[in-house]
C-alpha cells in the first residue's frame, strides 16, 4: 500500500509560518536592542536635565558604541534613563556618564568613560549622571550679552562716561595747547635763544659775562612782558580754560577707574563679575563646539562609469555625499544613461480569418516590446549605519526607494541591493551590486541592473569611479601651485 504523500500545501505553509515567525523576532530583536541576541545590562542614569535625548539613543564607550536608550522617566524631579548595554561592559561607581551633543545637526549621545577606583555598579542598579552639552543657541544668547555691554561703554549715556567723552576731552585739550604755542611763537623761541646764550656763558666760565647777559635777558624779559602785557592776560585765561578742561577729564577716569575698582558698569562687571566672565567662558566653549562640529562634517565628491552590456551603452554617475557622523551619511546623484523601461511599442499580427480547431476562429497574435532610452535621473537619499548594514531610503533615480548594504573585510568590500520604481508597469527596479573600495579613492562596481524584469531586458553591468574627500581635494589644491610650476 502507498504511503499517505503529505500535501504540498501544507509545506508550503509550514515553511511561510517559520519564515514569518523569525522576521518577527529579529524586527523585536533590531529595534529593541540593535540586532543582538546576547543578553544585555540595564543600568539606569540620572540626568538633572535630559533635554533632547529620546528613545534609541546611542550609548558610546571609548567612541564605540555598545548600547541603547531604552526608556526616559520622570523619578524625584530627575530624568531617569534607563538604557541596555553589551554584557561585557562594566560601569563603576566613579565612572563619568555625559550627555553629549554631536555633529552639525546635534546629535545626542551618552558617553561612558573612565572608573574602576570604585565597586562595579550591579546590574539593575543606577548612577548620576551629568550633561555637558552647550547648544549654539546659548552660545548665541551669551555673545549678544556681551555686545550689549560693549555697546554700553561705547555709547554712554544716561550719566555714564563713555569713551566718546573722554577722547573728545583729550582732544579739546590739545587744540587748546597748540592754540597757545601758535599764538605766542615768536615770544617763546626768543626766550629759548637767550636761555641758550645764557647756558653757553656758564660753560665759559664769564662771570662778568654772565651778569651782562644776564642783564640782557632780564631786559628782555622786561620789555616782553611790556609788550605782550594784553597776550600774556589772553594766555592766562586761555591756559587757565585748559587746566579746567584737564582737571575734568581726570575726574572723569578717576571715576571710572573707582566704579571699574567696586565692580560696576560694563567694563567693570566684565572685569570683576564671576558671572560675566563665566558667560564668556561659555560663549567660547560655545564657539569652540560649533567649530569643532563644521570640522567633523565630512564632504565627498565623487564620478564612476559603468557599462551595462544588454544596452551596450555607457551610464554617468555624479556623486556629492555629506557625512555628519561615521555610522549617517547624506547621498545626493546625478545619473545619465539607458536607464527607462518603456512598453509602449504593441505588435498585433493578424493569422488569417481561418479557424482553428472545432470551428472557433483563432485571435490575432499581441506582442509588446519594451525598449529602453537615455534619461537623466537624480538621486537623494539618507543612510544610516547599524554594525555591518547600512539602511538607506529616500528617492532613487527620480522615484521612491529603498535599499540596504552589507560591508565586509573592514569597509573594503560593500554587497548591496536597491529597490525603487514600485509603480512602474514592468515589476518594481531591482538592482543587484558589489563595490570594491580601493585605497579609499577608487571605486570598481559589478552587478546586474534591473535584474527581475521580463523579456530579458536584464542588464549586467561592471565599472569604475572615484570618491574624493574634502581632506583629498585640499591636498590637490595644494598641489596645483607646484604642477603650475
């Protein structure tokens, strides 16, 4: 007797229910703990402020990351996070657990560093934790401070000294001097000379000379005096203005020194004031980060040809990638080639008006032909890492897509497939690639284009490229004075 064949409908769904059953838990097992199937640590952190921080928040030790956040709660007025960490991580009482923010676009992440003069923090158990993160938006708020008060000591007003006042002071008083010397020349340079005479006789050793001139001088003293009796009045009182104008400058900056000395007004607060020197202590570190955030943006340029050998024709690639972190790049392309599956093109023959077999009469014979052509197509899409795969999603070649790459051999070779075009009547666009990365420079690609359409109208392609940093292109232009040479 036969044995009973079990029914291949049944394999079938044994075999889809096993297949549904493991995606499900590696979904759980990606989103709740980022592909793993070790068991993890839960610690739970402190924060006085968590501002910014969510869920799947990465968690870095030493600059790798080895965990997530796994909830944010409320507990006695402070943010407890609560995060799942590799197993062979250990967190020490005197460990140094920060909120950071990284990259341009402000990325936060918590980072652990340091520890182990303490006991080892149990599993389960908890720690305070600290943020050192300083937003630009601070750093904006405590430099138009500090204008502020720059501005105040340079405008003045409202009874306050201004350094407008005191250099217009200083000029007045030197218009007032060379007004005087001006006016009274000619008097000045002959005392001088008979002031001179007068030295020279001493050195001679003359007394009865010096007498005479002495004598001489006094007369001409005398007879200055008596005919510049009215201009040494108008002098005195030109003179005595001046003082006036002197003694009030100097009780001016004496004023100012006494209110810089006790702390207040602008300069002073800036000089004495914890407070004001703490916000421009700020206002730099905030300078600092932002700068230290432009510096870490990287920039890549890039331009590979590949041939695809159904089409017998060549496709361009433009490439201008910007990454803000190693594990998230941002992918921008511009593609020129036999790229468009068209089906258009209907062929009816007509057989004949015979009948085929019992008398009915056979339909005329209907073929489509799909044709490719040359379209400039462009691509802008973002890709985030996880461990050895890359996520990528966005629009790919004019359409909506999605794709994911596999890395091996430490980023030297990336295995990936790309999906886009759902809505397009030949079945969806699948391409299928391998990339050899070369001396970080060049690019050799290999794959199959569109490699689930009917008809044969595959394609298989092969080319080269290259990808140039922004550390790259320094170094060319650095260069170009010596070729020029």
């Amino acid at each position: 007797m036969d044995r009973p064949k079990f029914p291949i409908e049944a394999k079938v769904g044994i075999f889809v229910a096993i297949a549904v059953a493991g995606l499900i838990y590696l979904t759980t097992q990606i989103n709740r703990s980022g592909f793993t199937f070790a068991k993890q640590k839960t610690y739970t952190l402190l924060f006085s402020n968590a501002s910014g921080l969510l869920a799947r928040t990465g968690v870095e030790y030493a600059g790798i990351r080895v965990g997530l956040v796994d909830r944010i709660a409320l507990e006695d007025g402070k943010a407890a996070v609560v995060i799942k960490i590799r197993p062979d991580i250990r967190l020490y009482q005197d460990s140094e657990v920060k909120l950071k923010t990284r990259g341009m676009l402000g990325e936060k992440i918590i980072t652990i560093e340091g520890g182990g003069m303490m006991p080892e923090v149990p599993d389960g158990g908890s720690i305070e934790a600290r943020s050192t993160a300083a937003d630009f938006d601070t750093a904006m708020q405590n430099f138009n401070e500090i204008a502020e008060s720059v501005k105040d000591l340079l405008k003045g007003g409202g009874g306050k000294p201004s350094i407008h006042d005191i250099i217009s002071n200083v000029t007045q008083v030197s218009e007032d001097l060379r007004s005087l010397v001006r006016s009274n020349r000619k008097d000045i340079d002959a005392i001088v000379k008979n002031m001179h005479s007068f030295t020279e006789m001493l050195n001679d050793g003359s007394i009865k000379d010096t007498v005479s001139n002495l004598k001489a001088t006094s007369e001409t003293i005398k007879q200055f005096i008596d005919d510049a009796n009215p201009q040494l009045k108008d002098v005195v009182k030109e003179f005595s203005s001046v003082m006036k104008k002197i003694d009030g400058t100097v009780d001016s900056l004496n004023r100012i020194v006494a209110k810089v000395d006790r702390g207040e007004g602008s300069i002073g607060k800036l000089l004495n004031d914890e407070t004001t020197v703490n916000k421009v202590n700020d206002t730099l570190d905030g300078i600092t980060d932002f700068v230290s955030r432009v510096n870490k943006l990287e920039i890549a340029v890039g331009f590979r040809g590949e041939y695809l050998g159904q089409a017998g024709q060549m496709q361009s690639i433009a490439s201008f990638q910007v990454r803000p972190n190693f594990d998230k790049y941002f992918l921008f392309e511009f593609t020129s080639g036999p790229l468009l599956l068209n089906s258009e093109k209907v062929t009816v023959t007509d057989t004949g008006s015979g009948s085929s077999s019992g008398g009915v009469p056979s339909a005329p014979n209907r073929s489509v032909t799909r044709t490719r052509k040359t379209q400039f197509m462009f691509t802008a899409l973002m890709a985030r890492r996880f461990f050895d795969f890359t996520v990528k999603a966005g629009v790919m070649r004019s359409t909506g897509g999605v794709g994911v790459e596999y890395h091996l051999f430490r980023d030297h070779l990336s295995l990936g497939i790309d999906a886009f075009d759902f809505a397009r009547e030949a079945r969806p666009h699948l391409r299928l690639y391998g990339m050899l990365h070369l001396w970080k420079i060049l690019k050799l690609t290999g794959g199959v284009d569109d490699m689930i359409v009917d008809n044969g109208k595959r394609n298989y392609f092969g080319g080269v490229g290259l990808m140039l940093t922004d550390s790259d292109l320094k170094s060319l232009v650095g260069l170009a004075p010596l070729v020029a040479r």
